[in-house]
C-alpha cells in the first residue's frame, strides 16, 4: 500500500509509513531554508569605508588622576602619544579632563585628536563624549542624560552590571532602541575582564541588525601603567582634523 513494497528494506531507510511523505518532506524543509535565507540577509556596514585610508589606533576610555587613575592628564597623554595612538579619550569618573591645554599639550602638535569625555559612573557606568555633561543616575538615565546634552554614548563593560545586578540583553536592546545617540557597546575591558561581553553583543545584535548597528569597542579602562596599550579600537578615517558624528533618529 505504501511506496514500493518490493524494495530491499535495509536499515537506513526510511520507514514505509513515512517514505510517501519524503517528497513533502524535503520540499517543506526547502521552503522553510529559503525563507531563513531570506530572513537572514547580510549586510556590510563597511561598504562604504575606503581601506586606503590610514587607520587610527584609538583608546576611549582612559582615567587619570582627576578621578581613580594613577597617571595625570599629560603623563597620560604623552604615554599615549609614544605609543602611536591617535585618538585619546580621558574619561574619567564623572570629570570632564578636556580640553588638553589645561596641561600644556596641545593635540594638534601631537598629531591626535582628543575627544572630550568623561564616565558616568553612577550606576551603570557609560561612556559620555562630545559635551560637558558628568553626572547621571544609571543606564537609561546616564543615556538619556547624554542624548539632552548633545553627545553621543557607549555602554560601558556590560559584564559587570549583568553579573552583579542582573541586567540582561532586554535591558540593552530596549536602551539602544530608544536612543539613537547610543552608538556601541564596550566589549572588550583591559586584558578581557569580562569575556562575555561578547556574547551579549552579539545577542543585541541578533536583535537589532541589519535597522539598528551597534559598534563594538576595545578599551584600556586604563587606570595604571600596566593596563597602557592592553586594546584598542582602529578607526579607518580620511582625515584626523576634526570629528562629525551624524546619528540617524528614526
Ligand atoms: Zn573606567
């Protein structure tokens, strides 16, 4: 009655109920792959950036000792400088050391860009850079807080907020909704604290992409000799004379 009952049954093969179906089967597992294949389309968010260009070794988030940091503002700096990074943000807690000649160097001359920043390190902590905001009250609010000033914000070494205060990917994937100005996630802390980060940044993403990128970043959190020059973000830039920042709202 079913299929063809004369075949040689070997172990291998389908039952005889099923093998009728084995058409079905196969064409409904088709349509499903072609759909996820749809679904699943891949984009590259570097398609417009010219590899030609020189690419800047940058650390955005570094302390001093205007908050917790061991080193002052132009120590700091000139280490920075020896290095061969390019672009330098101090963010210290809740501090905004910005701008430079305040200790005598002038990021010009160096051939840097200094990016004003500080840490908003009330609850969960968040990168705050281009204003002269230094005070919020955690994550929403230290975002929304940096949005009203005019600046743009990343979330700072989500690891540590998941661990010990249950933060989850909701938590982020509702921030990052809600603010265009947040452009990233730090997911690489010093010599990797929090390895998981990752994970979590790849579970925003599985959420928001391709509509809504979310930028990785790899920072010192330098507060003391030894964290100088652990990781470190490259930005491919046509040129270092200024910086313009154009966040798409929705
Ligand atoms: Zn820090």
């Amino acid at each position: 009655m079913f299929g063809t009952a004369s075949a040689q049954p070997t172990p291998s093969r389908p039952s005889l109920v099923l093998r009728p179906f084995r058409h079905l089967l196969a064409l409904c597992l088709f349509i499903l792959l072609a759909h996820v294949a749809a679904e699943a389309e891949i984009r590259n968010p570097y398609a417009t950036v010219d590899w030609q260009w020189r690419q800047h070794r940058a650390n955005l988030h570094t302390h001093t000792t205007e908050s917790d940091g061991q080193w002052a503002p132009d120590r700091v700096i000139d280490a920075y400088h020896e290095l061969g990074y390019t672009i330098l943000a101090l963010a210290d807690h809740n501090r905004v050391s910005y701008p430079w000649s305040r200790w005598d160097r002038n990021p010009e001359s160096l051939g840097m860009l200094a990016v004003q920043a500080n840490e908003l390190s009330r609850g969960h902590h968040v990168g705050s850079y281009f204003s002269d905001l230094n005070a919020g009250r955690g994550l929403t609010d230290n975002v929304e807080e940096v949005g009203k000033a005019g600046g743009i914000a990343v979330v700072f070494h989500p690891g540590r907020y998941t661990r010990r205060d249950n933060y989850d990917v909701d938590d982020y994937v509702a921030v990052y909704q809600a603010n265009p100005h947040a452009v990233g996630l730090e997911i690489v802390n010093q010599r990797d604290r929090y390895p998981e980060d990752r994970a979590t940044w790849d579970a925003i993403l599985t959420r928001l992409m391709p509509e809504r990128p979310v930028w990785g970043f790899a920072n010192d959190d330098f507060h003391r000799p030894q964290h100088l020059g652990r990781s470190w973000t490259m930005f491919p830039l046509p040129a270092l004379t200024g910086c313009r920042i154009v966040v798409r709202r929705q």
